[in-house]
C-alpha cells in the first residue's frame, strides 16, 4: 500500500513541476515554449490551455497531498 501511494506522489510531483513550469508567467519561461497565445487560435486556444494547466495543477497537487497524508497515516 505505502508502494501505491509513493508512486503516486512520485507521478503527481513530476506533474506539479511540469505543469507548473509551463504556466504563463508575467516575465518570460518555460512557458513560452507552447508559443503563448499567438497562432492560428489567437486568444481563445490561450485561455484554454491556461485553463486546462491551472485544473491539471490543482488535481495533481490535491493528489500529492492526500497521497502524503495518507503515507503518514500509515507509517
């Protein structure tokens, strides 16, 4: 059981620090490999992947959390 629930801190950290490190930022980063908002979608496509980034960081730092309290409660 403590294996399932490592595993899934070690999966949901990974995701965390990716979707975290791809997020907009006011200053230039990592976020300016996606191409920010400009192509053929214009604004739109933008708010949707801030969107879809911001949802994919919350369910992925919910599940860190309840995965460690879990290992904590455990051990």
């Amino acid at each position: 059981m403590v294996k399932l629930f490592s595993a899934l801190i070690l999966i949901s950290g990974i995701v965390l620090i990716v979707s975290i490190l791809f997020q907009e930022s006011k200053s230039e980063g990592l976020g300016a490999i996606t191409g920010g908002s400009g192509g053929r979608f214009g604004i739109s496509r933008a708010r949707t992947l801030e969107d879809m980034l911001a949802k994919i960081t919350t369910v992925a730092a919910i599940v860190f959390m309840v995965s460690a309290l879990v290992i904590a409660a455990i051990q």
